[in-house]
C-alpha cells in the first residue's frame, strides 16, 4: 500500500482523503483516544503605536496536555515589512504563512516593490474562505507600508479585522484586559512594547495553554527589531549536566571486516561527442 | 485542565450576531448596524462596521457568519465594479440586490449569511431589499440579525412614510438601542450611514451618546 504511492506524483493542491482515513481510525480507538495535532494554544497579540506596529507572543507549543515545544516561534517573517502571529494548528500557521510569504516574495521581485500589508490579508482571506474552517488558523498580520501602519486579524473561516490593537489564541481574553486598560492612540516605542510585553505576560500566568517566554517584534518603516526571547520565563529548569553525546563516545566491542569478491562482468567505453 | 476536544475558540465560527436594519424616508436611505463580532461566547470586534459599501451610493449591511458576509459584500462589489462601468453610469440599487441575491440562492446550502442592500439611484430613489435565503423583496424598511426579533414590534408600529432624513436617523438609533439592549449578541456602538440625492454620510454614535430608555 504505501510502496505504490511512492512513484506516483502527488496531485496539486490540498488532499483530503486523510480525513477519510482519520475518521475510520478513531473508529477503532473507541473515541477520544486518537493522537491530538499540536496546537499552539497560545497568547498573541499586536499594537499599532506612533511609528509601526509591534507583534508580540508566548512561546508555548502544546500536544493534548503535554507542553511540545517550549520555546516555539509563533511570529513568522512574511516580507521585510510585514510579520504574522499564529494561533491554532502550528502545522497549519506554519504552512499557511511559509505560502503565503513566498507567494509574496514572487510579487516583490515582479514588481520591485514591498508588498503592502491589505495584499497579504487578502490573499489569507481568500485561501482560508475556500478552505471552510479546515485550515485552523488564527492569524495576526502587522506590518507598515506606504500607506501607513496597519494591524489585521483572519480568523479560520476567512473573516477579516482591521484593529488599533488586540489578541488572539487562548489566552486571548486575559491579554485583551491590558490591552483595553492601557492602549492610547499614538503611543511611543517603549511605553508600546511594555503594553504588549504585559499582554502577554497575563496570557501566560492566566492561561495553561500559553507559557515560557515572551517574544516580540517591533515594525517601523526604517527597520524590524524582532527580539526573541524579549522576556525569559523565571521558571527556567537548570540542567546539572549535558545531555548531547560527542560524537566518538560510543564504544567499539568488536570489529569485523568482510572484503566484498566483485568480478568485473562488462566493460564498455563511450566517447563523449563535444562537436 | 485543557479540554481533549481543544479550546473553543479553535472550532467556533465567527458570526456577526447582530442588529442591522435600513429604512426609506423621504429623498434617500437610512442604514444602522451595531458593531459586535462574537466567535461562541467571545467578542472577537467590538468596533466592526457591519454597513459595507458596494458602490459610491449603494451600501449593504452585514449579518450572519462574518467570513461569508464578508466574502459576498467584496464579490458584490467586485461585479457591480464591472458592472457599472459596462453601462456607463452609476448602478440600480435593485442590480446590486439582484447580484447579492444570486449568490446567496445559488449557494443557499454552503452560506449562512443575510445582507440587506440599501442605496438611491436616479430612476427610483431610495430603495431598501431583503435578500434573506436567496429571495429578492423590495421593502419600506428592513430589519435583521439576531437583534431583529426584538424590535419588529417596535419598528412595525412606529414607522410611517415619508418622514424626513433627520427624524429617520433618529429612528434607526432608537431602534438599535433597543435591540442592542435586549439581545446579547448585539451591542458596542452603532453606526449609521445615510445615503441620498446628494452624497453618502456616515457616522458613529458611541455607546454612551445612545439615546436612554426607562430601565436604565
């Protein structure tokens, strides 16, 4: 069965015959049992402040109840001006926002420009609409271009946001409280990313699926500062000792060597033509 | 702990639990929305215009999940684009039902979206449609969303023809307020465009300049 499917091509676009199959699977487990995707249940959020935006999540990646990834990187590069958060299925924030920034960098060697922020929302809107709901991701897209500093929300079904400011994933309610106590229009750099870092920081104290550190990224139209870790978690573990091997430490016990017999059953010679 | 089924918010559609509601008065059209987005028992927006336009004078109201509401207002816009610039002049109000109209009938089964269309043209004035489940009604006025149910009441008894621009405006707020007060999926702010002979004007009243009533 898997053998066949080496050597055929796969067709183009996205396959749901998976779905077929996981539904007779969790048949057999009885229900409930099934292996869980990775989530990222998650805290982001963005503010758009005096000179650019400023992106901002927790780094916890969680499978079922068990923490995945601890230091997980959930503010993805889209073009040099503009940078996505994702919530939801980290396998599909991931491939959703790897797609669209190379769709993206094609358009900028085109066109020989930046691509403007409201152009990735669009084209996010348009694959997550025609995808139903399938695709689960939350999407945070900030970015400034020549029209200004923008910050936008699209949810799983393709609905679209255009905000000052917010949070997304399941710490979203916990941050969404710093935010609407401390946002003003037109903040200044510091005070803007100390908004956010506080945002996030409730996200992950208030809720289980988010935690570890802290990482943000701040947009301006002269440059990108995406600082990652911006705030470490103070519940670090410290490890007593190294769990990498070096390579040469394991221990040889025996040594055999087989020379192979081969016997040389045809030669022939091809002259190359370079006319 | 982490529910096995994952957090709601992952599942959950977003809808525009709403009140949206468009009323003719003498010389144009009123169109009102509130301005709440909730996915399950969370507020995703608290500030959406739900009143979308489709052309210069033609606007629509927005109702039902948000991504298809979204999704036909910007093909509608899209078509009457075309449209309009293949006959050379401003589009009907009624051309812009009729392409709403296909769209939600065509796709009755995979939508669940209700955009109420709204404007003034030249040869008819102003003109609101309904265009719930695929059918093509023109109408006085129009209310919908989960909020409408609690105000038809209201608006069926306190609606009168020809009334002027400025008691319309009027109307739509208070009938807002009252929906927006009763229905838990509605609320924020509301906003209001008016559209007539001469322009299209929008405006937000915030929430605490809504007008009062007697519980509060």
């Amino acid at each position: 069965m898997a053998l066949s499917n080496i050597f055929e091509t796969p067709t183009p676009g996205f396959n749901f015959d998976n779905t077929a199959r996981n539904a007779a699977l969790e048949g057999l487990f009885n229900g409930g049992n099934t292996p869980k995707a990775m989530k990222t249940g998650t805290t982001i959020a963005g503010v758009v402040f005096k000179d650019g935006v400023v992106l901002g999540a927790d780094t916890r990646a969680t499978s079922g109840e068990v923490v995945a990834d601890k230091m997980c990187a959930k503010i993805h590069y889209i073009s040099p001006n503009i940078y996505c958060c994702g919530a939801g299925t980290a396998a599909d924030t991931e491939k959703t926002t790897d797609l669209l920034s190379s769709n993206l960098a094609i358009y900028s060697l085109n066109s020989g420009r930046n691509p403007r922020v409201v152009m990735a929302v669009n084209i996010l809107q348009d694959m997550l609409y025609r995808y139903h709901g399938q695709i689960g991701a939350n999407l945070i897209l900030g970015g400034v271009d020549c029209t200004g500093n923008h910050l936008y929300t699209v949810g799983p079904y393709g609905s679209v946001n255009k905000v000052p400011y917010l949070s997304m994933g399941s710490g979203d309610l916990a941050a969404l409280g710093i935010l609407e106590d401390g946002f003003k229009p037109d903040l200044e750099l510091e005070p803007a990313k100390e908004l956010v870092r506080a945002a996030i920081k409730a996200g992950i104290m208030n809720d289980l699926g988010s935690g570890n550190n802290i990482d943000i990224c701040v947009i301006t139209k002269q440059r990108v500062d995406y600082i990652r870790p911006y705030q470490e978690s103070q519940y670090k573990d410290n490890r007593k000792i190294k769990y990498k091997y070096r390579p040469g430490m394991t221990p040889f016990l025996t040594e055999k060597v087989v020379p192979l017999k081969l016997e040389v059953v045809q030669e022939s010679v091809q002259k190359m033509e370079t006319a | 702990m982490l529910e096995e089924t994952g957090p709601e918010w992952l599942s959950e559609e977003v809808k525009t639990g709403t009140t949206i509601i468009a009323i003719e008065f003498d010389g144009g059209v009123v169109l009102g929305s509130d301005s709440r987005v909730s996915a399950g028992a969370s507020v995703v927006n608290r500030v959406m215009n739900k009143l979308s336009p489709l052309h210069d004078k033609i606007y629509c109201a927005l109702s039902g999940s948000a991504a298809d509401a979204q999704t036909i207002a910007e093909i509608v816009n899209y078509q009457l684009d075309v449209h309009s610039i293949e006959i050379g002049e401003d589009p009907q109000v009624r051309s812009a039902a009729t392409l709403v109209r296909n769209i939600s009938y065509k796709y009755k089964e995979e939508l669940s979206a209700h955009l109420i269309v709204a404007g003034w043209d030249r040869r008819d004035g102003g003109q609101v449609f309904a265009t719930l489940n695929g059918l093509l009604t023109r109408q006085p006025f129009a209310v919908g969303g989960s909020g409408s149910s609690y105000v038809y009441g209201f608006v069926d008894a306190e609606y009168r023809r020809g009334i002027r621009k400025e008691e319309c405006q009027q109307f739509v707020v208070n009938t807002l307020t009252l929906a927006m007060n009763r229905d838990g999926s509605s609320g924020g702010v509301a906003y209001v465009v008016t559209i007539d002979e001469h322009g299209t004007e929008e405006k937000v009243v915030l929430g605490n300049q809504l007008p009062t009533f007697f519980d509060q």
